[in-house]
C-alpha cells in the first residue's frame, strides 16, 4: 500500500510536470490510480488479519510511517478513492483546460494520496504526517481562484485554523509519546495510559480534530471553504478531509472514551455544532452554502456517534459516515451540474429547473430524502440506527447521552427543514421568479457520476441488511463489540416514532419560518473571534516591533551588552567562589602587563576623539595589541589571523567613513557620555571577570590535550589550531564561514538599497 | 580618492599583486603544519585585491577578477560542504580525513590531506567576502555627498 501512496504522488508531480499539455492525462491516470487503490483495499481487506506496513524513521521513539488496513481503513480507503475517482472524472468536464486545471488535477491526486494515507495510519504520528499533507493541499485546493481575494482569504483562514489544530495535535501527541511511550492505536488500547497530562493531551488532540472537521468553535472556516471550486467542495469539504477529524476520534474513542471530559468534550461540541451548522443551513439562499453548513452539522452528528465511545453508537456511526458520504457528495456534484448548465446556484433566483431536467430532480431528489432521512433512502436506515443508539447510550454514559440524543433529534428537524428549503428551491417553479434560462445541457460527464452517486442512496437503502453486514468488519475493527445491522422496515418503536416527529415538525419549520431569519440571528460565530483575533496578532506585531526596533544603533547595542553581562553577572553569583580566583596569574612578562595597560588607555581614549577616522584607527590599535598578546602568549596562529583581520577592518572603515560626516553627532540625551563609558566599563569588567573565574572553574580535562595527540595521526597536520578549524571543529567552522558569506551578502544588498532610495530623488540635502 | 592615481601605488599594484596572491597560497597550504590556513591566506589574498582597488578604484578592481566575487563565495562554500559530507556519504563521520602520501620524482614526497580542501574552500570564501565588500562599499555611484 505504500507503493500505491507513492503512486499518487507521482502522478500528481507527472501531472504538473511532464503533462502540463495534457491535464486530461494526468486526470485519467489519477482516475486509475485512486480506482487501483480502492480495487486494492478491497482484495487486502477481506484477509482476517488486517495487513500492515512499516518504514521506520526514527527508530527509539517508534517514529515512521506506519500503515495498517483494517476494516475501518478499507471502508474510507473506498469512500476517498471511489469518490475520488468520480470527482476526478466529473472535474475533467467542470472545469476549463486551462493552468488552474492543471494545477488542480495535481494537487487534488496529492491530496487524495495524504487522505488514503491518512485513514491508514496504525499510530498518531504517521496520521499526523498526512493530516498536515492535506490541510497545505486544502489550502492550495480552496485558493486555486487566486485571483479572488475572497477565495484567498478563505483559503489563509482556512490553513490557519487547521494549521492551529495541527499544531494542537502534534503537541497533544508528544504528550502522550512521552506518558505512554507510543502512539500506536493497538499499544494504547492494550495499555491505556491515564492522568491528568493525558487529559490535557486529549484536549489538545480533540482541539485538532474539532479545526479540521469544522467542530464549533472552529465551525466557521468550511463555509468559506466554498470559495473553491465545487468538485473541490464535493471531495475535501464533505466527504473526504473533513472527516479526518471523525476518523482520528473514531481511532481515539475506543481507547479514551470512557472518561467524562472527553464525553463531555465531544458531546458539547458536537451538539453544539449540529445546531449552528442546521440553523445557518436554513438561513442561506446559495445552495452550495447551504450544503456547506449542512455538513457541518451531520459532522456534528458524526463527532457524537464516534466519539460518545460506545460500541452500538460507534456502528451507527459508521453506517452514517457512508450514507452522508454518498448522499453529500451527490449533492454538491448535483448543485455543481445546475451552476454549470444555468448559471447560478441562488435558489431564490432558479426556477423551472425541475420542468426542464426531469431526471435530474428525480435524482436530486433522491439525495435530499436520503440526506433528511426519509424510508427508503440509506439515510433513514442510517438515521433510525443513530436514534436507536444512541436512545441505549443513556445507560452508559448517562447525562451526557440524553444531552446528545436532544441535539441530535432538534438537529435532525433543522435537516429535514432545510432538505425540503433545498429541494423546492433548487428544482422547484416558483411564479413569482421568471424561469431560468437554460445555457447549455449537462454532458455525459457531468451527469453520469451525480446520478451513479445518487441512485446509490437508494440502493443502500433498498438493500440495507447488505450494506451493513459489510460495515461489522469497519466497526468491529475500531471497538471489537461494536456490531450491528441496518434493517428497512424497523417496526414501530421509540425510534421511529421520535423520526416521525422529527419529519413533521421538520415540514413545519420548512413552512412556516421565513428564509434568513435563523441564520441571520446567529451573530456570536467563530468567524469574527477568528478575524478579531487575525486583526489583533496583526495589530500586536506592529507594535511591537515599531518598540524594540527603534532603529537606534546606540540602543540596540546598548541592550545587547547588558543583556549579556546580566546573563553572566547571574552566572558568577550563583557559583561565586573566591578561591577560584587564586590561580590566577595577572601577567607572564613585563611586556603583557605593558601592552595591556596601554589597550585599556588606548580604549579610553577613543571615547574622547571626536574624528571618526582617529576614532577606527585607534581601535585598530587595540586590536593590534591584542595581536601582540597571542604572540607573546605563544599563538602565532591567532596573532597573524587577528593583524590581518584588523588591516582589513581598517580598510573597510576606511570605505564606510567616505559616507559619513567626518565627526560624532552628539550623543542621544538619554545616553550622556558618563552613561555610556559606565555601560563599557561594567561589561568589560563583568566578561574579564567571568573569564578568570571560568578558567580556574574547570571540572574536566581539557579537550584540547587530546587534540594535541590525535592531530598528526589523525587529521596529518602539525599545526593544531589549523587541524582544529577544519577537522576536529570543521562544523563550528562551517558554521562561522557561512554566517561570513551571509554577512557578506547583506551587506552588498544594504548597499544596494540604500543606492536604489538615493538614485531617484537625485541630490539631497 | 578616486581620480587620482598615485604612481607609488599604481607599481606596487603592478610588481605586487601576483607576489601577494603567490604568498597567500604558500600560508594556505603551508597552514596545515605551520601558521597559517585558509582564513589566514584568503585575507592575505584580499590584500592584493585591496591594493589594487586602491591604486585603481572599483572599475580596476573589477576588470582584474576572473569570477564574481559571489560566485567566489559559493564556491568556497559548497566545497567546504562537499569535503564535511564526503566521508559521511562513505560511511565514515563526516569531516574525517583522508591521508594520501605520493613519492613524485624530483620533488619529493607529497602528502595530501582531504582536510586540505576544506581550508581551499574557506580561503576561496574569505576571498570573495573581502571583494564583494570592496566592491559594494567601494563603488562610485555611493559617494552622494562627499
């Protein structure tokens, strides 16, 4: 399976490289692909020990790419790569052959490559891996329009806040890598860890999955998602991507699911979820927004079923994510078709549409009933298996599960409101509209993968004990009791009498509240926490740095130094030994103690000379005497280096100081002349200090004796300090020349700059 | 400065320059056994490019130089790296050295150090830094209120 992940990839590189000309190629080699994978998850699938794959990376902490395709994997391997396929093929009609197209098939074949690993992924790192893979291929997918500021920013705003949960994720995953020293799924079910910093990784992990599978507060990004083109919203935004969030809690619940905070978590969120996502849903007029916040909703749905951690809810669950799957993604590719052939998607605007493609609305129709969960559609079957479930989950978990079964009940009225607002609106002839007009009828390729799609919600429902026997080995694989059936005909029972109510009052809700009117009154959303928060960071950056980057030389070195000698100053109380300094030898010779008496005047007198150019030639001076001390110190290396460094720096002086004015400014009044002598004065001595205390501090033998030994037989050089820079400490070297040549490059585009702001204006004062 | 040439310089330039540049692959290569090394060699080398800026300016300086001074720091750069990443690539750590010895007739023994190469690429870089600064620093059109 690891091969055919890597197919992906490479056919989306061939798609946007070598076929650049021919996007139908890529598209259908992609089609192939994503259909030879499913074909595979299908034949591997069905052997009863779930088959696994391995590549590790980093080997003492487990890291790498691990795979593993039970029958939880293989169901949504079929739902990424069949649905896949189909959208793939319809996009090859939708879309224009022009370099979007192109771009399009490329990154859509990558994603689908990071979602069918995804949902394979045996621990939390690997899922990680991918999971950060899919939201960059998100982002690039919403913002493929780029020439749209909206789609742009939905596409930022989307990143941020998956990329946010990401990061969420990776912490709360570290957490437990360290408490329970894995990640694997099959480890941690064995061998639960527990306590209060698993608790906190739980949060950090929900948190990652709520961003990506728009759980409230992180809601607000999927409707803006709708920026993208619409086979992209068919694929990533209902039946692929953000279910990856409903996976990982699917993978996490069996394990964690019997703690109240987590039940808590995902109940709160998740009902909370279904009521804002259905009650915008009735409010919008733009049928692809209503769909949006429709999935929004049925994730809410999901997040429960999975998440609530029981093992009939958990096979409710899954029955679900398949019929939303098919019924979702026949719409969006539906309401796709009727954009493309009449140009809008507004249903307050359509009219006629129902009169003038028959099948289409038959078809339509079929999804929407599937979607409200109405007999005999795979959405009813699914539906009553939810209610049924969760009406027993009460016994497990108590309080939590009456909670979740009112909002899924209240939710599940919204839907039924806003599938008949959809139906009517889309397909229906309203006299008071003048009927749309008809641009050009649909081709085989658009039509064929809505209607396939969409007759399948009627033939899972037709046939549902088939479907759901296929669905024991998905639910058995995530909680080894989860089992279950879907039936057509369930009797009369709580159940359905509570989808009897929900019907009925869904029709009443459908009829008697005017359009907009819940959606609009909904104004605390995620979308302007979310901007206020862009805007403050925005805001916070700008402030900060127009604080510390005052563009003062004289303060930033300021600041540097006495930050440095702070450091050290903490660093000598805090292991002061007088002792320390009485191996101290103040001076070998005569001639030390000379030249160094004389670099200290020399240093003083510098603060005195008003000349720039006496000023450079006098710290030339210094550092000619530092020179002298390496040499008497018996390091000809370093005093040869050091003259030679300050010739250089001379010369460069020497460059600089045609362009400034050949005396000081006076001083800032903040930094008088006392002030600033004090400041040199103090770190000086702090650093001499600190030096003589840490020569005599040493615990260990030198390293250097041993380099002393090793370096003619070793590196073939007799000059240490030579075989030191490039052998023994060759990196530190590296190190060093590259920060020279990027000192270097600055200083060639500072230049530059300050040329290219001179040249226009001509002369300045 | 500029303008002006002065005959003093303008000879050193001339008998010097190569001298310079001979002395300063003479500190490289010596630098292994003796004071010395690439950083040392390559701001030796600068020397003589500086000498000959000052006895010509920045356009003298410019038509003197066989590469650009960047590609100079790249240069330097890249076999610095090449020689750290050679023996990991091996199989040995990186940065371990290699030692070959050859007997050539007339001039005696040679002993070659890989390490060798590494000082080549520091002193390549060293000089290409000192060059682009001149170069950058030192050219005409900055001079706006001399």
């Amino acid at each position: 399976m690891t091969l055919l992940l890597a197919l992906h990839a490479l056919v989306a590189v061939l798609a946007l490289s070598v076929l650049r000309r021919q996007p139908r190629v890529g598209a259908w080699l992609g089609v192939a692909v994503l259909a030879a994978t499913a074909v595979y998850a299908v034949a591997a699938g069905t052997t009863a020990e779930p088959h696994g794959e391995s590549w590790i990376w980093v080997e003492a902490l487990g890291w790498g790419i691990h795979l593993r395709l039970d029958g939880f994997a293989v169901l949504m391997v079929l739902i990424v790569s069949v649905l896949g396929a189909f959208v793939l093929a319809y996009a090859t009609t939708y879309f224009d052959m022009d370099q979007r197209f192109v771009r399009f098939v490329g990154i859509f074949v990558l994603f689908a490559g990071a979602m069918n690993g995804l949902v394979m992924s045996a621990d939390l790192f690997t899922m990680f891996v991918f999971w950060e893979i899919t939201s960059v291929t998100s982002f690039l997918l919403i913002g493929l329009n780029d020439e749209s500021a909206t789609a742009r920013f939905a596409a930022l705003r989307a990143l941020l806040v998956t990329g946010a949960g990401g990061l969420c994720l990776l912490a709360g995953l570290s957490l437990i890598q360290i408490v329970a020293g894995t990640t694997a799924f099959v480890d941690l079910a064995t061998n639960t860890p527990a306590g209060t910093v698993i608790d906190v990784a739980l949060v950090l992990v929900l948190a990652g999955a709520f961003t990506k599978s728009a759980q409230f507060p992180f809601h607000f990004w999927l409707p803006g998602a709708m920026a993208a083109p619409t086979p992209v919203s068919a694929y990533l935004h209902s039946a692929t991507m953000v279910k990856a969030g409903i996976v990982l809690i699917a993978r996490m619940a069996p394990i964690f699911g019997d703690r109240a905070l987590w039940q808590w978590l995902i109940v709160g969120a998740g009902v909370a979820t279904i009521m804002i996502g259905g009650a915008r849903a009735l409010g919008q007029t733009d049928a692809k927004l209503l769909l949006a916040h429709s999935t929004v909703s049925q994730l809410g749905l999901l997040t429960i079923l999975f998440g609530i951690g029981v093992p009939i809810a958990t096979y409710a669950g899954v029955a679900h994510l398949l019929a939303h799957a098919v019924f979702k993604a026949g719409l969006f590719l539906g309401v796709g078709m009727v954009d493309h052939s009449f140009g809008t998607r507004d249903i307050a605007v359509l009219s006629g549409v129902g009169r003038r493609m028959r099948t289409a609305m038959v078809m339509g129709g079929l999804a929407t009933a599937s979607m409200a969960g109405i007999i005999p559609l795979f959405g009813f079957a699914t539906k009553e298996k939810s209610l049924a479930a969760l009406l027993k989950t009460t016994d497990y978990v108590g309080a939590a599960g009456t909670v979740a079964l009112v909002g899924v009940v209240a939710g599940s009225m919204l839907t039924v409101a806003y599938s008949i607002r959809l139906f009517v609106g889309m397909f229906g002839t309203k006299p008071e509209v003048a009927e749309t007009e008809l641009h050009h009828a649909p081709s085989l390729g658009l039509w064929l993968p809505v209607y396939v799609i969409s007759l399948a919600s009627l033939v899972f429902g037709l046939w549902p004990s088939a479907v759901g026997r296929l669905l024991d080995a998905p639910a058995s694989s995530l909680d080894a009791q989860s089992a279950g059936e879907l039936v057509l005909w369930p009797g009369v029972n709580t159940a359905f009498a509570l989808s009897v109510v929900i019907v009925i009052v869904g029709v009443v809700i459908a009829r008697l509240v005017p359009l907009r009117l819940i959606g609009s009154r909904i104004r605390l959303s995620g979308e302007e926490i979310f901007r206020a928060m862009y805007d403050g960071l925005l805001e916070f950056s700008r402030v900060a740095t127009s604080r510390i980057q005052t563009g003062s030389l004289l303060a930033y070195i300021a600041v540097t130094l006495l930050v440095i000698s702070a450091a050290l100053v903490v660093g000598v109380l805090a292991g002061f030994d007088a002792d320390l300094l009485d191996g101290v030898i103040w001076f070998d010779s005569a001639a030390q103690l000379v030249i160094a008496v004389s670099m200290a005047v020399l240093a003083l007198v510098v603060v005195f000379i008003e000349q720039r150019f006496v000023a450079a030639l006098v710290i030339g001076g210094v550092g000619l005497g530092c020179a002298a001390l390496f040499a008497l110190h018996g390091a000809p290396d370093l005093a040869l280096t050091q003259v030679l460094v300050e010739t250089m720096t001379i010369v460069v002086f020497l460059l600089v100081l045609r362009q400034v004015p050949q005396r000081f400014e006076a001083p800032p009044r903040w930094a008088p002349r006392v002030l600033r002598v004090g400041i040199a004065v103090a770190v000086g001595g702090v650093v001499a200090l600190f030096a003589a205390l840490v020569s005599g501090s040493r615990t260990a033998p030198s390293s250097g004796i041993s380099y002393a030994d090793l370096s003619l037989p070793e590196a073939g050089g007799k000059n240490i300090v030579n075989v030191i820079l490039v052998d023994f400490r060759g990196f530190d070297t590296f190190g060093e020349i590259t920060v020279l040549a990027v000192a270097a490059l600055g200083v060639a585009n500072l230049v530059k700059m300050a040329r290219r702001e001179k040249s226009p204006v001509g002369d300045q004062p | 400065m500029m303008g002006r040439t002065s005959v003093v310089l303008d000879e050193a330039d001339r008998w010097l320059f190569r001298v310079i540049i001979v002395v300063s692959l003479f500190v490289l290569f010596k630098g292994h056994n003796a004071p010395g090394g690439g950083f040392a060699g390559g701001l030796i080398a600068g020397g003589a490019f500086v000498l000959r800026y000052l006895a010509g300016g920045a356009l003298r300086l410019r038509r003197a130089l066989a590469f650009r001074p960047l590609a100079g720091i790249g240069l330097g750069l890249f076999v610095a790296a090449f020689t750290t990443l050679i023996p990991a690539i091996l199989g040995d750590p990186a940065l371990t050295s290699a030692i070959v010895t050859l007997d050539v007739p007339i001039i005696g023994t040679i002993k070659l150090v890989s390490s060798a190469l590494f000082d080549v690429g520091v002193y390549l870089l060293v000089v290409g830094v000192v060059v682009q600064i001149l170069l950058a620093l030192g050219s005409d059109p900055l001079e706006g209120r001399s």
